[in-house]
C-alpha cells in the first residue's frame, strides 16, 4: 500500500505541474513571445555518428525521444503489475479491464458518428480513447479521503491499461513506411535483450546500451520511436542477482529511478512544446467542425460513457464487483475523470495529424476542453458525494 501512496503522491504533484505548464504555453503563444515560443520548438537539434545522422527540430527530440522513456517507464510499470501487483490475478484486472475496454471504444465511436466518411479526418479516430493518469489523479488528491483508496487503484489501473491500449493502437495504425533493414536490426536488438535477459545479465548498462541501438533502429525503420520505450521495458529482469548473491529488482529500481525524472521534467516538457494553441486563429464555427467536436465530446461524453457503461454493466452481470468503500456516485465522477486525455490525447494527436496546422489548433484546443470540462465535472460529482452507506442506497434504487 505505501508503494501505491508514493505513486499517487507523484502522479497528483505532477498533474498540478502540468496544469502550469500548459498554461504558460498558452500564454506565450498568445502574446507577444509567440515567436519566441516558435523558435525554442523548432530549435534544431543534430547527432551523428559517422554516416548515422539524426537531425529534428527540438518539438520531436521531446515527442520521439523524450517520450520514449515515458513509454519505457508505462512498460515497466505494466510488466510489475501484471507480474505482481493490482493486474497480476483476473479478478484484480476484471473491472479495470472492462471499463478501459469501454473507455477505449465508445469515444472512438463518438468520434467516427462526426467524421465517417472523412478518410484524412478519421487518422484521429483514437485521440480520445486516452486517459491522462497524471492529471486524473491530480483532480483525486484536491479530494482528499473524500474517495476510497479502492476507487484511487481503480483508476490507475484503468489508466495503465488505457496506456497500454494505446501502445497497441499507435503500433498497428500510426505506422508508416516501413525500411526493412532497420527493422533486421530492431529485430537483432530485441533477440539480444531477449537472451541477456534470460542470461541473468544484472547490469543496468547492458540493457541501457542496446534499448538505444533498439530506438535508434526504430527510429528510423518507420515504426513510431516511442515503442521501443516499450519494448525494452518487457526484457528488464523484476528479480536479478549480483555477483555476491544478493537480490534485488532491477525493474522496480529502474521505475524508482525515472519516476520523478518523467513525471516532473519529461511529462511537464512534452505539455510545454504541445499545449502551446495560437487561440487568435481559431473561429467558433472551427470548433464546431466535426473533428474538434470528435474529439470534446469523445472525451467528455464518450469516456464517462464507456468506462461507466462498461463498469455498471459488468457489476450487474456479477463478471465484477464494485471498488471496496466507493458508491455508485464515486465511480461515476471517476469515470468522468478518465476524460482527462491531455498528454496522451495530444502525442496521439501529433501521430495523426502531423501538420499542426490543419486545423488551425482546433484540433489541440479540442483536447484541453473535454480535459477541462472532464475534469471540473468530474470533480464536482466527486465532492458533492454523499457518504459511501447512504450514497449506496441511494444508488442500488436508482440504478
């Protein structure tokens, strides 16, 4: 329990961090540092090594690189909690599992209702299937014991879940062409970390040196960069041994170490270079276009929805049993909770529509609201919770 009260303290800092940052790109792509702001993301930034060269802009240094290790620490995160924690038995997985299930298609469907027959449109199919545990589990700490510790581990649950549907999603549908030799050499790389894995190699370095022959490789063969963030993160041993015997788990040593790394610099960067929305050149008749509107009301209305709808469901059909302490209400103003999309709505945003201007930010800015209003509603129904008995009762007639 006190490794789950450690996470929750920093996912909850870290969503009120991002709140900041996100303002303040707000802010100076709206003023008179505009052009500044434009510069410092389109600084570029250059790596060779001999006829290997890697030349970006720092935006996609921060949405390739940087965001790979963000993705490295979500593997690391799902492989211990399916090997030993809230995802390591089917009765701790069913619930969670069926709402991001939820979660993941209903707001897709909200999205494609406006934009069916769009071909160029529908590459955003999956920008509000995500939840942002960050942010989320920001909003639950301003509540304090006002929601069960149950509902808490609920939510991160759904959320890694979340995240690993969407590492499923941007492999399969966010993928262009493909070179076949930097695949070979992925491929070696991953057989490589597969055998020194299974060598009981308890070097840190070792798996370091060859995930970034790993990344480099995919980098460039096509496949987006960030999975083998992913990819490394399943071959780092849970248990190891050092030369003198002793155990220890490189996996949970390597999540401690990245935590505050990410959740407090690489998080907060990639909100900074994304969040920035040129709020002049957007039109009340854009926002109500149908890939703005996809988007708000996919997260607004289609994840409450889904993750609600799913949850109700598989309660009633006793597949799952409501989260120990929590109401009906509670669940509820968490689901609508999971509509906070933002970092992860955003980098999937930049996957679909790479040309931030065909939109004209609409697109982004359609992001920031259904994560606003997901969040101030669901905050709401969350404090003006009746307490857990009473709201139960209320909550087994009415429903």
């Amino acid at each position: 329990m006190k490794i789950i009260e450690e996470f929750i303290k920093k996912e909850s800092s870290a969503g009120l961090l991002l709140i900041g940052v996100t303002v303040l790109a707000l802010i100076l792509q709206n003023s008179p540092f505009s052009s500044w702001y434009s510069s410092f993301l389109h600084t570029p930034v250059e790596i060779r090594f001999g006829a290997l060269q890697i030349a970006k802009p720092l935006l996609l240094w921060v949405n390739d690189g940087l965001m790979a290790i963000f993705f490295f620490l979500i593997g690391l995160e799902v492989k211990r909690e399916v090997m030993e924690g809230h995802l390591s038995s089917l009765k701790q997985v069913t619930l969670p599992g069926i709402a991001a299930l939820g979660g993941m298609m209903v707001p897709a469907l909200v999205y494609i209702l406006f934009n069916k027959g769009e071909s160029f449109a529908m590459n955003g199919w999956a920008i509000p299937t995500a939840t942002d545990i960050a942010f989320a589990l920001g909003i639950l700490s301003l509540l304090g014991s006002r929601v069960p510790a149950s509902l808490k581990i609920f939510l991160m649950a759904l959320a890694i879940i979340d995240d690993l549907g969407a590492i499923v999603v941007i492999a399969i549908f966010y993928t262009s062409d493909l070179s076949m030799v930097s695949i070979s050499i992925a491929s070696v790389s991953l057989l490589l970390l597969f055998a020194i894995n299974r060598m009981g190699v308890a070097k840190k370095a070792a798996y370091i040196l060859v995930g970034t022959i790993l990344w480099v490789s995919v980098l460039k063969s096509g496949v987006h960069a960030t999975l083998a963030g992913v990819a490394l993160a399943f071959f780092i041993p849970l248990k190891s041994k050092t030369g003198n015997g002793k155990s220890f788990s490189m996996l949970k040593d390597m999540e401690r170490d990245l935590h505050h790394w990410v959740a407090f610099m690489i998080l907060p960067l990639f909100a900074f270079v994304n969040a920035g929305v040129d709020l002049r050149g957007i039109s009340l008749s854009e926002m109500l276009g149908p890939v703005p509107l996809g988007i708000m009301l996919g997260l607004f209305i289609g994840k409450q929805l889904g993750v609600f709808g799913f949850s109700w469901l598989a309660i009633r059909l006793k597949i799952a049993s409501l989260p120990k302490g929590s109401s009906w209400r509670q669940l509820y103003g968490v689901a609508i909770l999971t509509g906070i999309g933002f970092t992860m709505s955003l980098f999937v945003d930049s996957l679909a529509f790479s040309d931030s201007q065909v939109y004209k930010y609409a697109d982004k800015l359609a992001i920031l609201l259904g994560s606003f209003f997901s969040g101030i509603v669901g905050y709401l129904v969350l404090r003006s919770s009746k307490p857990e008995k009473e709201e139960d009762n209320i909550g087994q007639k009415s429903l």
